[in-house]
C-alpha cells in the first residue's frame, strides 16, 4: 500500500507539472497585454524591449480617453449592461411563469421558446436589422439592446430552479391576499438567490462583451460600445500596439475581476443547469 | 393551482415571448421571404423596386467562388477545430481531477479565464502575438530563441486558417473543461476502485470506464461545438478580414458582409438559411447516432 500511496503521489506531481506548464501558456496572452500596455509604443517596436517595461507609462490609458472616444464608449457599455438586468428580470418573470402555473398552451410555447435557441445569429440579423429599421430604431441604444434583451437559455434556467419552490408557500400566501405580482417580487425572487447569481454575472459579462448588435445598428460613434471602439481603435492606430493593448487591458481586467471575485456562483452554475 | 388568477401566467410570460416572437420566431419567415428577393439598400428605400426573382439567389450563392470557399474554410474549421476541442478540453478536465486541493481549483480558473474575456480585446491581443515582426511579435521573439525561422501567422494563406484555430482553442477549451469535469465527477468512485483491485492500468481505466461514462457530455460538446464553428464570426472579423486571399473568410463572415457591407440583403438571406439547413441536418443527424448507440447498450 505504501508504494501504491508513492506512485499516486509521484502521479499527482507529474500531472501538477504538465497543468502548470499549460496554465503558464493560457495566461500567457493576459500577462504579455498588461506589459505591453504600460510600456511605450517605442519600446515594443524597438529590438531591445523586454518581458517588463523599462519605464512604466500610464500615457497609453490616458490617451484611450483623450485620443479616443472611451469615456462615451464606456457609459455606453453600462447603459447596455444595465438594460440586459431589465432583461434578465423579464427571463425570470417567464421562467416564473412556466414553473408554478398551469395554463393552456403551456408546453407549445416553452417548446417554442426551447426552440428559438436553435436559431443561428446569422438567420436573424439581417431580418432583425430591416425591422429595426422599420421601426426606426437603428442608430439608438434601444435598438442595440432590444434584440438579445431576453434569451430561451435564461428562461429555461429559471423554470428549472423556481420549479423546486414548494407550492404550498404560494398558496398561504394567497391566502392571506397576496397579488402574483407581490408572489413574484417579495416571495419568489429572494428565493431565487443561486440562480439569479448565477444569471447576474453572466448577463454582466455578456452586456460588456456585446459586439454584433454595438457594430450593426451604431453608426454613430456615440453609441458604440468598448468592443465597437477598440475594432475602431485597431484601425485607426494599427501600428500604436502599447495603445491597442492598453484599450484591451481596460476591456478584458475588470471581468477576470469580476470572475475571480465570484467565480464560485459561476462554477456553481453548470450544476444548476443538470449538465452532468 | 386553482386560486391562481387565470390571466396571471400570460402576465409573466407576455414580455418574453412577445420579444422572442418579434426578434427570433418572426425574422426566420422575413428571412425566408427576402431570400427570395433582390432586396438591397435601394429597396429598402423605395420597396416598389423590390422584385421577386424565385430561387436566382440560392442559384447564384451555390455558383459563387467565394462562397464556395468560405464553406470550404468552414469545414476545414469544423474538422480540424472541433476534435482539438474535445480532447484538450477532456483532457484538461481529466488531469484536473485528479487532485481536489487549492491547486487543482485555481488551476480550473486559469483555464477558463480566457472564455470570460471579450473576444475583440482578445482578437486585438492575439494580432499583436501573431506579428511577423521580429521585434513585435511575441510568438516569433520565442520561435526566436530556439533558432525556428519566423512564421508569417496571419499573412501566410495556408498558416492563417490554423493561426485563428489555435486562438479560438485557447478561447474555447475552458467551459468545455468545465462540463466535463462536472460529469466526471459525476462517476462513482467505486468503479476506479474496482478496477484498481482488478489490476486494470490506468490507460484502460480511462478507455473503459471514463470515456464510455462521459458519453453524453462528449455528444453534447460535440455538438455545440459543431455548431459554434460553423457561426465561426469575430475572430476572422477582427484578425484578418477574411484575408489573406479569403483563406479565412468563414460562411458568417461571408454573410455578414453581404448583408451589411455590400447591402445585398435577399443574397445574404439565401446563405443564411442555406446554413441554418445545414446547422439543423447535423444536429439530428449526430441525435440519431447518439439515440442509435443507447438502443445498442440496452
């Protein structure tokens, strides 16, 4: 048993060693952005730049706001963010819905809402952009914002944990005279903790990520999101890498701290979501 | 149930399927409808000089030598991107769980990191690696230092394709690692234990218990994975253009500048739908061989 207990040691050992080498290589992009952004442009294209700057600069951050638009960008990032919680209320409202009621044609629209995850991104755009258009909705935060305001996976998250409430809570609720809408507020939602955790900080990451609607309904620079502004700033100051790097340092930082700062609600959510 | 006020579930589910039917179930018959039309900038203007021209977009999309290759491409990212995934992703997961200590927790983090990130900032990050330039370029500085010639990444048709898998394996591996690992977890110890006493190695120990056990994970890592490789978007956007010479355009690449760059809406259309076929093929498809092989175990 000994030398069995010495080869599960040396085993772990070895596997510790080869995770650490591949750890070093996953983080190695994030290091090597952080450095690079605080040293000058001169230095990276010069032979002579090294692993860490010669002289830091926070120049490179300053001028993300003065040469570039990022103040605008950013506000209009959290205006995004903010409106994909109102989203995310409205998946819970649905979840809600077809977890704890019993009504005619229920099953036909979860299987519809179910289905829609089915549906490609690229099938919708263009008919997504010409009702927008229609609406005359392009070129307004309402317009980047409505289309992935709720989602079917969100929704099915929801039903799932708010069917594990007992009913019998409902119902003396009800009993003592409580509206649905009072049910689903004061009763339900701090009931759902966990799951709205979990759905929080995705739907943080995902509204500061947004992309695809930010670059097709913005054609103002004053409504793009970060990410429609650092494509713009790559084309606009290709050959300036420390600015670059110093707009991806400001885009990719506050969501590794945000992760690491709740990375447990989010490990937490794969086992909500009954994929074992 | 029966206090419940009859309208109050519409109450709550209203929003949501109104906005679901307005944004995905309504845009799949406009889709169907343009597809069949010269619908383009003009049009949109004036829509009297919308005509209908039947099935002269799918004709021509299926004769157009840079669709053409853009399906070539994606398939070449399917095939090459999509068993890389799965293995180095079931793979991390494996050496992860090995151990349960502090290391092996932060070591899952480390590897997930990279699919929390933006993908533009990331695009922007990965450009700057990929600089030919000796002095710029930090995977050339290493290839470098071990006396390799440099490597034209992005600039190099036949490298560029590989060059934008390798990132989108560094982006992708870390939530597929977390789905296995939850189902690994999920096989009783008692089997290794077994098998341990039976004197089994530690290779068939994996052949024979693991991966038979992991089935339904690898199916649907598979099968999500087909289908994100096959929308492959924001890294060709972003890193090449589609370039060089269109070795990297992918189909929603293609698409996305029809429909929004040339404007040719009713064109982009047909491709879109072409693809949503070809995404709902595969998936019943591998459903089938998935509820093929559980009939054979019973």
């Amino acid at each position: 048993m000994n030398s069995y207990k010495k080869a599960q040691k040396r085993n772990k050992v070895i596997v510790g060693v080869i995770l650490i080498i591949g750890g070093i290589i996953a983080v190695t992009p994030f290091i090597w952005m952080m450095l690079s952004s605080f040293k000058t442009n001169a230095e990276i294209v010069s032979m002579e730049s090294g692993l860490l700057p010669k002289e830091w600069t926070f120049q490179n951050f300053i001028d993300l706001f003065e040469k570039m638009n990022f103040g605008v960008y950013l506000k209009n990032t959290l205006i995004i963010t903010a409106f994909s919680f109102g989203g995310m209320f409205l998946n819970a409202m649905a979840g809600y819905g077809f977890a704890k009621y019993r009504f005619k044609g229920r099953n036909s629209l979860f299987i519809m809402i179910l289905a829609t995850m089915m549906i490609p991104g690229q099938v919708t755009m263009i008919p997504v952009y010409l009702i927008l258009n229609n609406l005359g909705l392009t070129n307004t935060l309402a317009g980047i914002v409505l289309p992935g305001l709720v989602g079917a996976y969100g929704i099915f998250l929801f039903r799932q944990f708010m069917s594990t409430i007992s009913d019998e809570l409902l119902e003396a609720a009800r009993l003592d005279g409580a509206s649905e809408f009072y049910i689903f507020t004061r009763i339900i939602i701090p009931l759902s903790k966990p799951i709205l955790a979990v759905q929080g900080i995705l739907t943080f990451i995902a509204g500061w990520n947004s992309f695809m609607w930010p670059l097709i309904i913005a054609n103002d620079e004053k409504y793009y999101t970060l990410s429609v502004g650092l494509q713009l700033l790559q084309g606009q100051y290709g050959n300036n890498y420390a600015l670059q790097m110093a707009g991806a340092t400001f885009m990719v930082v506050p969501i590794i701290i945000i992760f690491l700062t709740f990375q447990k609600y989010i490990l937490q959510g794969f086992n909500v979501s009954g994929l074992k | 149930m029966k206090s419940a006020n009859k309208k109050a579930p519409y109450f709550f589910i209203s929003p949501a399927i109104i906005l679901l039917l307005v944004f995905s179930i309504l845009p799949i018959f406009i889709a169907l409808f343009i597809s069949f039309t010269d619908l383009s900038l003009a049009g949109l203007a004036d829509w009297s000089r919308v005509n209908f021209i039947g099935i002269d977009n799918y004709k021509n999309i299926l004769a157009d030598p840079i669709f053409i290759k853009a399906a070539g491409n994606t398939i070449y990212y399917v095939v090459i991107g999509v068993p890389l995934v799965v293995i180095i992703s079931l793979g991390l997961a494996i050496l992860i769980n090995v151990g349960d200590g502090r290391f092996f927790s932060f070591m899952r983090l480390v590897f997930y990191s990279p699919s929390i990130t933006n993908i533009v900032a990331v695009s922007v990050v990965w450009t700057f690696l990929y600089n030919p330039n000796i002095a710029i370029g930090l995977f050339n500085q290493i290839l470098d230092l071990v006396g390799i010639a440099p490597v034209s990444w992005l600039l190099d048709p036949a490298v560029a394709k590989l060059s934008l898998i390798i990132l989108a394996l560094w982006r992708g591996t870390g939530i597929n690692m977390l789905i296995f690992l939850a189902a690994l977890q999920g096989i009783p110890p008692e089997y290794y234990e077994a098998a341990e006493l039976d004197g089994a190695s530690k290779w068939n120990q994996l052949r024979y218990i693991t991966v038979p056990m992991l089935k339904f994970s690898i199916f649907f890592v598979s099968v999500t994975t087909i289908i994100g490789w096959l929308q492959f978007f924001e890294e060709p956007f972003v890193m090449t253009e589609g370039g060089p010479l269109n070795s990297t355009t992918s189909i929603s690449l293609f698409l996305y500048r029809n429909g929004f760059q040339l404007n040719e809406f009713g064109y982009a259309a047909a491709g879109s739908l072409i693809l949503f076929v070809v995404i709902i093929i595969i998936t019943l498809f591998q459903l089938r061989g998935q509820l093929k092989n559980n009939e054979n175990e019973m």
